[in-house]
C-alpha cells in the first residue's frame, strides 16, 4: 500500500531564527524579562557581558540627553513651569542613568583612573548642558547633579594619587580640565578642585595651571582666562604623554 507524501506543515521559527528577526530594543526586553523571572539567568549575564566602555556608556547617556530634548514644546518659554513638566520624565530617565553609570566608572570597582577620568569628564559636560529653569525647585535635579559629580571627582582624585606617585594627575591634564568644568558650574565642583589641590600640592608638584608657559606666577592672569574660557589658547602643545 502506497504511503501519502506528507505536505507542508507549519512550525515555530527555531530560537536562532527568531533572534535574527529582533531587533535591539526587542531584544533587550526579551532578555530583561527573563532576567526578572529567573535572577540566577541574569546573575550569569552581568558576569558573561562584555563590561561597559567609557564610550559605549556615554553613548547611552547622549541617546537619553536627546531624548530630553526633543521632548521640548515648540515655541514658548522652554524654561517655563509648563516646559519643565513637560520634559520631567525623560529628564529624570537621564539623570537615573547617569546615577546608574557613574558608580560604575568609580573606584574600587573601575580601576584605571584614565577610565574614571575619562567618564566623568563627558558625564561632566551633560551635566552642564541640562536645562536651567525659572522656578528654583526645578533646577535642584541639575543642583544635586553637580554635587553627585564633584564627589566623585574628588574620589577618583584621592585614589589616583595613592597610585604611581600621581602621574596621572600630573600629567594627563586633568587640573585644566577639571577647572574648566567648575567654571561652567559657576564653582559648584569646588570639592572636586580643592582635592586636585591638596593632591598635587601633597605630591610636591604644582597644577599645570602654574607649571605651564611661566603664567602661573600671574594669578590674575590665569584666573581671568579661566574665567573667560581662553586658557591654553596660546600654550605650545605637548607631544606624548610627558
């Protein structure tokens, strides 16, 4: 007796092909999902996970900072009350983020300071471009941000001085950098550039605000480029890392 040829019959797509078909977003909700149900699933992906990058983690805190801004409303006051509400929750997405990933970045448990140094620099400059409003208790979120970020400066600065003497400090920069931030925060990073004081002082050199070009011994001078954002313009630039 002859046996029917069996015809086509459908059938779930196997698990690679799915995965094929996601895409990012989709992806990640899938997985956080099984995370949630099964936390020994996601305890085994925080330890397989390539770790974050300075870039990458940087990367998703602008996506969020843009995020912020194209919640703004067209036309009027853009730091009225009714903008503020308006742009409350990607505001405060960014601002979790950032307090999610700056720990990260931060010693003990980010060990090159160059990494820390590096993150908090660009964390640094988002801050600074959050909006101002008009209404006091508003501008606490940026306020408190600023405070957060100036702590951790001075972390990062305290342990990277126990380490090689300090070079780090001394010769990567960071003095110029770090007032350089603190103008633009209008001296609310005075935790941050008191303890870069203090290091470097301890560790017999000076900030490359006064090594440089023979200007140091002009304090007004340096304090009003400082000031007027024109500092180093006229420097010669250094080749390498000495």
């Amino acid at each position: 007796m002859k046996r029917a040829k069996s015809g086509p019959a459908g059938r779930p797509l196997a698990l690679a092909r799915l995965l094929e078909t996601l895409d990012v977003d989709s992806l990640r909700g899938v997985l956080r999902s099984i995370c949630d149900r099964h936390p020994d699933i996601g305890s085994e992906v925080v330890n397989t996970a390539p770790r974050p990058s300075v870039s990458s983690a940087l990367s998703v805190l602008n996506n969020y900072e843009s995020a912020l801004q194209a919640s703004f409303p067209f036309g009027g006051n853009s730091t009225s009350d009714y903008a503020y509400n308006r742009v409350k929750q990607p505001l405060l997405a960014l601002l979790d983020a950032l307090n999610d990933f700056t720990p990260h970045f931060l010693p003990p448990n980010e060990s090159q300071a160059t990494q820390s140094l590096g993150f908090l620099d660009g964390a640094t400059d988002i801050i600074h471009r959050l909006p101002n409003w008009n209404t006091f208790q508003n501008n606490l979120h940026k306020q408190n941000a600023y405070d957060e970020i100036s702590k951790a400066w001075a972390l990062v600065i305290r342990e990277a001085a126990k380490r090689a003497g300090g070079i780090q400090l001394q010769y990567g920069g960071w003095d110029q950098k770090l007032a350089k931030h603190n103008q633009l925060a209008h001296g609310k990073l005075h935790e941050a550039v008191e303890e870069m004081r203090m290091n470097l002082g301890w560790m017999g050199g000076q900030p490359q605000t006064q090594q440089l070009g023979g200007r140091g011994h002009d304090v007004n001078s340096v304090r009003q480029e400082l000031l007027s954002g024109t500092y180093g313009a006229n420097l010669p630039v250094r080749v390498g890392p000495w």
